[in-house]
C-alpha cells in the first residue's frame, strides 16, 4: 500500500474543487507524475496537431540564396541610373543582364530585377530598352529574407498547426521532437450498460460516455483506448484497471463513483493504491473520484504509479469532470502552458438559484440583441446530454453565492467562436418543430438558429427584455378566438412588434397507442384512473387546456396530474409512451412521432414574434428566406396535423 502524505481516504465529502486539485496535484508532483512526458522524433507529414518538446531552430535560411521575385531581367541596378521614359537605355542581354523566372537564382553579379513588362526586346532578342530605374535589391528576395539559419521557428510547448508545417519544412527540418501523446484508457462500468448501437429494454442504458470522452481526450492531444462495458463486479473492476494502468498514463472509470451498493470504483481503486479525493464541491460532477494507483511489486512495471479518475455516470457530469480534472493534466503532461479560456461578458436572462456551498457549472446559450450579448441558461440536468450539445457557454456560480439574478452580468466561458455567436438567431418562447427545421434550413445560409422553451408568455416578456431577437407564440384569446395580438399589447405595450405566421397546428389529448383508456373528452381528465401530465405555466399549450377547462366547467383540481409539468411536446409524448401517465395536451406531430393516439381538440396559429426594428436586418434576411422557400413549406406542411397556407402572412402590433 502507498505511503503518501494523504494518509486517509476520503469518502463523498464536498471539497472545493481547487482544494481537491491541490491534494491530486500534490500527489501526482511527489510521485514525478506531473512532469511533462518524454519526446519522440515524428516526420513532418505527422506532426500537425503534435506538441513540440524542445524548440525547433532553422536549420537553413530560407530562401538560401538570392532569389528573382518575379520574372524579368537581372542586372546591376547602378546600370538604371538616370533611366526614365524620356532617356532609355540599351542593354546588351547575357553581357549587362540576363532573363530570369520567379525563384531563379540572380547571378552573382546581379543585385536587382526589372519586370519583363517594363522592358522592350529588341535586335532579334539581343538587345534591350528599358525606361526606368531600379534601386538595388528591387524585386529580389534576399538569402534568408523569411528564415536565417538558427533562428527559431517554434518554441516548446507548441502545437503544431498545418501552417507551422511549411516554416519548419522551409527551415530544413524534416522531422521534429514532439512530447508523446498521453495514452488514456476509459473503462466504462455498469451491468445496466449496453452497447450504444444495440436497442435497450427497459432499465438498459446505452453506453456512449466512452466514445464522448475519448473524443475529447483525442482533441486535446491524448490516445485514448476505450475498453468494453465491465459489469459491476468489484473483483473484475479491479482486475480492469490494474491491466489498463501497465500501459496507459491514467485511467478513467467512468460510473460507479456514488456511494450506493453497487458503485465499486473508489473500492477497485484503493485496493490497488489509494483514493485521495472522492467527492468535490461542484454540481453536476459532485461524486468524482481522484486517486492513485501502484502496480504489482514484480515485472517490468514494478512499482509504477498511475493516477486515476472515477468520473461520474451521468453524460454531463462525465464532460465536466474531464473538463476539470483531466484537461489540466494532460496539458502539464504535453509541456503546454495554462492560458484563460475566451470568456464574454453578457446579462443573464432569468434567475439562477444556487445550492449552498457547491461552484455550480451551468449551460448557456448565447446571442448578441440590440449590441449586448445575453445569455439564457439550459437545463441543467447532468444526465440531459442534449443540453451539452446545444450550450454556447459555461457559466460558473461560485460556491457561497445566493444565486445569479436576471438582469445580472456575468462571465460566460466560450464554448464557440465569437464569429459564429454574431451569426446566432436567439429565439426564446414556445417549443415547435417547425423551428428544428427551420435550424437545419437556415444553416445552409450561414446562420444558426438556437432556441430555449421558455413558454409563449415567457418569450414575450424575454423579447420587452432585449433578450431574445424572436420568440414562437400561439396563445388564445378567449374573447376573439385570435392568437397572440392581445398578449402582446399586454407583455410588449410600447414595443412595435411584426407577428409573421409560421403554420397552423393541431392541438389535443395524446394518448397511448390504442387508447386503452377509451378516452374521448375533456371529461375523461376527472376519472380515478387518469393519469395526466400538464405543460409548464406560461405556455401557449397550457393557457389553451385552462381554456378548454373553463368553457366545459372542469376545474384543474379534479385532475390527477395536472400540477405536473413538461417543457415541449415532445417531452409530454415521452411521458405518455413511457407509460408514465396516459394523458397530456400536445400536437398531433408529436403524437405520431412516438406512435401514440391523438384526439383533435383545436387548430391553432403558431407565430414568431419579432420586434420591427430588426425585422428587415441582415441577420434575419435569412429566416425570411426560408419562409418563401417551397422546400421548406412542403417539409413543414410534411409535419402530421400541420398547415403551411398561412407561412409568412405578417401582421403589425403597436405600430409607430
């Protein structure tokens, strides 16, 4: 057993995380672990993307001779003086000048060119007039004007970028020192895990946080090997790691890092080393796992030493725990320097509580709105991994704080460029598929579409924030039977809007397939054997059913469910093919993408609210194109229980 300086394991205690780097660090540092790894020599056409382990110094200048830096003539430029258009001058070729291509070699005696379509041939090609002069060194590249012998090209540290290639090539360099690529293995463990491309039963899980962690240890320069599901068994995970650790540098075990009965990571690792760290202050990722681990006293590998990681199970608790922990690593182990990453200042659209003591790492998605950049923050599940995909940020709630309140400005770490940031249509309010399509078309223009389902109310009210540059809307008024135009005399008073039609929509029950319930009505919602899930307050969907709910006299109370709610249609369709409940208002798409029953309750407009000083923006230009595309009308009208006739009809709201 080891005998470093920790002398106690420590179990799912919250620890801050720069706490519980300094005690890994520690660790690592008294054991030589945190040294960079040795060089290699790789030829050049392997290099790209390598680290470079000492400097790379030019070998040869470059050019390494005087060069013609066009085609013309070479000649002594004190033979020009005194040329010009009215005092021209005879040279004799091949005694007081000679023709050279670009990159030829100026004869020694030359120091100038003088462009081809500046002179004159003439005698039969023996002679030529020239009409202007020449300084020296005109239109040549002098020996090493790009790269002197022994000049440095690159420093240590560097990774090496398919333009760096060229320099070094230039410089005579044919092959280059590079730090080894860190090896890697990530054993993923669970006897709930299948492989990702086999279909699960229920209570299976696919397995895919091995393939997202190797692709971002691989984009941070390691080899990663990933190993096949190990089931828990605490012998056989133990075996596991020790055979990873003979020829890796660390190894990740991902899941099983809890404390419950079948969570066996911290146990396989201190049973062949010792768990320095197992719980850290920070949400989602809370239960990581740092530790150490000692190969056999015998062989070839005696008393080696490997750190290892116990990244939690959940997708986003797995990212960031490798965004945390194993990034730093491997850069201390690539010989490359700490740098901050890009951070952008921007205002939080809707509070952020906060759980005492933990440094919390939220999602965003960004966008620039009338000159400021706003940030609106994702689920923050760690098992919702979609939210990873789609987050332009990360924002970090340090620990002890109350919260982030709306309004508030806040450091957003980069998870994209700024570039493609200043291309993002933000839109914020009721959830549709038709804007999934809208993404996918819009994209092709060089635009991105990124959109947060915050409800039809909740839209309006981010857009009167300067929130959001649109947001999708159907919300009834019961008194006309119109949508949207009295919710935004309400939620945008003073701002002049432009409503543009997106499709009309069905809306209803989705039920189970076959609809074992025999339900039929509103009235079917009060049985003793319904199960209902409701959509969030403020939605579009939600103010339709309480509608509905009034004009047949049915109060809310009397529904078992009605006080549970789901953010898009798609989700309430989930819960009802899950078999969860066995009823919620949705659309009818949503109903036949999960097979399930559908009873048409009303046909409704879906809008896109859009204030009028940007609607005719460039940004914009885009989306408007879309609208007027047949493609995308037929892809639309193609949605089960949708109506494209209305797509772009455009109605004026509070107008100057």
């Amino acid at each position: 057993m080891m005998s470093d300086h920790v002398s106690r394991n420590i179990y799912l205690e919250d620890i801050p995380r720069e706490q519980a780097w300094e005690r890994f660090s520690q660790v690592l540092s008294d054991n030589g672990l945190l040294s960079p790894l040795p060089a290699e020599s790789v030829p050049l056409n392997l290099a790209r993307g390598r680290v470079t382990a000492k400097p790379i110094w030019a070998r040869r200048s470059s050019p390494h001779y005087h060069a013609a830096a066009m085609d013309g003539y070479a000649l002594r430029a004190q033979s020009t003086d005194g040329v010009n258009d009215r005092n021209p001058k005879l040279l004799t070729l091949d005694v007081d000048c000679t023709y050279v291509d670009t990159g030829d070699a100026l004869p020694d005696w030359s120091d100038a060119v003088l462009p081809v379509e500046v002179v004159e041939v003439i005698d039969g090609g023996e002679n030529i007039r020239i009409f202007q002069s020449v300084p020296p060194w005109h239109n040549v590249r002098p020996m090493g004007e790009d790269i002197v012998t022994t000049e440095l090209i690159i420093p240590a540290g560097h990774t090496i970028r398919a333009i760096d290639l060229g320099a070094v090539a230039a410089g005579g360099n044919a092959s280059i020192q590079v730090v080894r690529k860190p090896r890697v293995a990530v054993i993923p463990t669970g006897s709930e895990l299948i492989p990702a491309e086999s279909d699960p039963e229920p209570g299976q899980i696919p397995e895919f946080n091995s393939l997202m962690l190797a692709g971002q240890l691989e984009s941070w320069g390691a080899l990663a090997t990933r190993w096949s599901i190990v089931p828990d068994d605490l012998e056989r995970i133990q075996q596991v790691i020790h055979e990873a650790a003979v020829d890796h540098d660390l190894v990740l075990i991902n899941a099983g890092s809890s404390a419950g009965s079948e969570d066996f990571t911290a146990r396989a690792i201190d049973a062949i080393g010792q768990v320095l760290v197992h719980g850290v202050a920070v949400r989602p990722g809370h239960p990581v796992i740092l530790g150490i681990i000692e190969l056999a006293a015998s062989g070839k590998t005696k008393g080696k030493k490997v750190p290892a990681i116990g990244v939690p199970g959940y997708p986003v608790s797995a990212a960031l725990t490798a965004d945390i922990f194993v990034q730093p690593l491997l850069r201390l182990w690539l010989g490359q320097s700490s740098s901050a990453p890009p951070m952008m200042e921007a205002t939080l659209t809707r509070k952020l509580h906060s759980t005492a003591g933990d440094e919390e790492h939220v999602r965003v998605t960004l966008g620039k709105v009338k000159n400021r950049w706003v940030a609106a923050p994702l689920s923050r599940g760690a098992g919702v991994i979609s939210s990873l995909v789609r987050a332009d940020g990360i924002l970090v709630v340090p620990p002890g704080s109350q919260g982030v309140q709306a309004g508030e400005r806040v450091q957003v770490r980069l998870l994209r460029s700024r570039e493609e940031l200043e291309q993002t249509i933000l839109v914020l309010g009721s959830h549709d598929l038709t804007l999934d399509l809208l993404a996918q078309y819009i994209a092709k223009h060089g635009r991105r579409l990124s959109s947060n389902n915050i409800g039809s109310i909740g839209g309006l009210i981010a857009i009167n924030r300067g929130e959001a540059h649109l947001g999708g809307s159907h919300l009834l008024d019961p008194e006309t039977g119109d949508y949207n135009v009295a919710y935004i005399r309400k939620y945008l008073p003073e701002t002049p809007t432009t409503l543009v039609a997106l499709a009309r929509r069905e809306q209803g029950l989705i039920v189970q397939a076959g609809n074992p319930k025999g339900i039929g009505t509103l009235d079917d919602l009060q049985r003793e054997d319904m199960r209902y899930i409701n959509r969030q307050k403020g939605s579009g969907t939600r103010l339709l059913l309480d509608h509905l709910l009034n004009s047949s006299k049915i109060s809310p109370e009397t529904i078992e469910g009605y006080q549970h709610e789901e953010y898009t249609h798609l989700t309430v369709a989930t819960a009802i093919a899950s078999g969860k409940v066995d009823c919620g208002m949705g659309i009818r798409a949503a109903a036949s993408a999960l097979g399930l029953g559908f009873i048409p309750m009303e046909s409704e407009r879906y809008d896109l609210v859009i204030p009028t000083e940007i609607l005719h923006t460039s940004l914009l230009e885009p989306l408007f194109a879309q609208l007027n595309d047949p493609e995308f009308r037929e892809a639309v009208q193609a949605l089960d229980g949708y109506d494209a006739s209305v797509m772009g009809d455009t109605r004026s709201i509070n107008p100057d």
